[in-house]
C-alpha cells in the first residue's frame, strides 16, 4: 500500500519521472512504433500501480520495470 503524504512528492510521479522515458525508449526500440511504445509504457506503469511490489533497493525497482517493459513489448510483437 501506497502512503501519499500531503507536500511530497507522489511515489508514483517520482517512479514515473525518473524511469518514463527510458522506458519509452527501449519500448521504441523494441516496437518500431511511437504509439505502440507509449501504450507499452502506459501498460508497465499500469501494473506497477495495480499490483504494489516489494522492492529491496532501486536497482531491484528498476530491474523490474526494465523486464516489465520487454515482457509487454514481446506481448505487443
């Protein structure tokens, strides 16, 4: 579960700030195809939101959202 402390910023918007773009890029790479790569990123973020994981650090976070993203992109495909 998500705690949302009034005046900082939403983990969520920090998650999505730091990795979106990266994201999309390989997503791009991947796809060929600038809507096909935002729908694969709006899907990763989809399920980050949906399914709330335990991360042990921000290297195991972005693993995950890396592997995510290739994962949707092979759906894609």
């Amino acid at each position: 579960m998500l705690l949302f402390v009034p005046g900082e910023e939403d983990p969520i918007e920090r998650l999505y700030d730091c990795y979106a773009a990266m994201l999309y890029r390989l997503a791009l790479s991947v796809l060929k195809n600038c809507e096909d790569a935002e729908d694969a990123v709006q899907s990763v973020f989809e399920k980050y939101v949906m399914h709330p994981h335990l991360f042990l650090s921000a290297e195991h976070e972005k693993a995950w959202l890396v592997r995510v993203t290739m994962n949707q992109c092979k759906d894609t495909l």
